[in-house]
C-alpha cells in the first residue's frame, strides 16, 4: 500500500499546560483512529534553515514545516480524507498531502 507524507504548517503552541494537554488528547485520539495506516506518528518540527542554490537561511523558507506523520492509504484521495480529521486545522494549520514515492 502507498505510503503518504502529511506534513504540517503553522498551528501554535499551547499557552497552559492545561491547553497543552487537551492539545495532545486530540492528537493522539485522531492518529489512534487511523490505527495501522500509521507508520510513524512523526513530530513536532524544531528551527529549521532553507538551502538554496543563494545560499543558507533562518527563516524557514516561505511556509515553515511544524511537523509530520506518515501514514498508508489505498491512493491520494484516501490520505486527504485522513487528512481532513488533524487537529491542527481547528488551529488554524494546514496539513499537505504528498504521497512517498517508492524508488
């Protein structure tokens, strides 16, 4: 079965420990959900820097990664559907879908 990369943009750190703990309820109630299509729950995405042909940079480039999971699924519109339950939506993130090509 296909593997597919959901990576995470944006989204925000909880402000109380509290928030942080109803935050990882809902996390680790949606990728239990997906039961074995998860392959691996990924992380959290610490400071990152852009490579380019120009040169290096802090920034993170122009749509910074907070993460990501991989997961199977029967096809693209399958891992969308997912997808679609990731908490870091109500957060105001997104989630891209791009399947793991096999080489």
């Amino acid at each position: 079965m296909p593997k597919f990369m959901f990576i995470y943009h944006g989204g925000s750190a909880p402000e109380s420990p509290e928030e942080g703990a109803k935050v990882m309820a809902a996390w680790t109630a949606w990728l239990d959900g997906m039961g074995s299509a998860v392959v691996d729950m990924g992380n959290p995405a610490g400071p990152s820097r852009t490579v380019s042909a120009s040169g290096v940079t802090d920034d993170g480039g122009a749509n910074p990664v907070s993460g990501y999971t991989l997961v199977t699924a029967a096809d693209l519109d399958a891992a969308v559907g997912m997808a679609q339950g990731c908490p870091i939506l109500s957060d105001g993130g997104s989630v891209e879908v791009a399947e793991a090509m096999e080489m």
